[in-house]
C-alpha cells in the first residue's frame, strides 16, 4: 500500500517532463526490488537468502520487473511461494 500510494503521489504531484519520468523509473525499479527482497526474506531458505540478494542487487529493472510479476501471480493463486529454479531463472533471463 505504501508503494502504491507513494508512486500516486508522484504521478500526481511531480510536474511533467524527463524528471518526472526518470523518477517514476527509478522509484518504479527500487519499489521492483524491494518486493523481489521482501519475498526472499519471507519465502526462500535461509541458506539461499544472501545469495539472491546479491542477484536481485545485479538484476535489471526488467528482471526485476519480470520477477515481481511472477511474485504477484504466485501470490494471487494462492502458491505460497516460488520454486528456487523459477526464481533464479528469472534473474539469470537477458
């Protein structure tokens, strides 16, 4: 909620134009990793926790966002969690 209602605020309140855009991007990446962290330190091993937080920190935004996807859906079905190799495939996709 508190993603949501940050990222309206600045859709709302940031004039438009190139910085408007690249904060939307930005806040848009970190909110992508914060989510990816959020489920690691929740769902995953504790074993294999700092290892995925190394690869979330080397992701890019569109893995990032990928992952988040994939989060969300699992989520939403009711999975409780993603399958290691389904999570690390993401991060490891071009």
């Amino acid at each position: 909620m508190l993603l949501r209602d940050t990222m309206r605020q600045i859709q709302s309140d940031v004039p438009e134009g190139p910085g408007k855009d690249a904060l939307l991007a930005n806040f848009t990446t970190r909110s992508n990793a914060f989510v990816a962290l959020n489920f690691v330190s929740k769902n995953l091993p504790k074993q294999h926790q700092a290892d995925f937080d190394n690869l979330i920190a080397k992701a890019t935004p569109k893995q990032l966002a990928r992952l988040r996807t994939l989060i969300e859906r699992s989520q939403l079905a009711g999975h409780g969690s993603l399958r290691l190799l389904e999570f690390a495939t993401v991060l490891q996709e071009e």
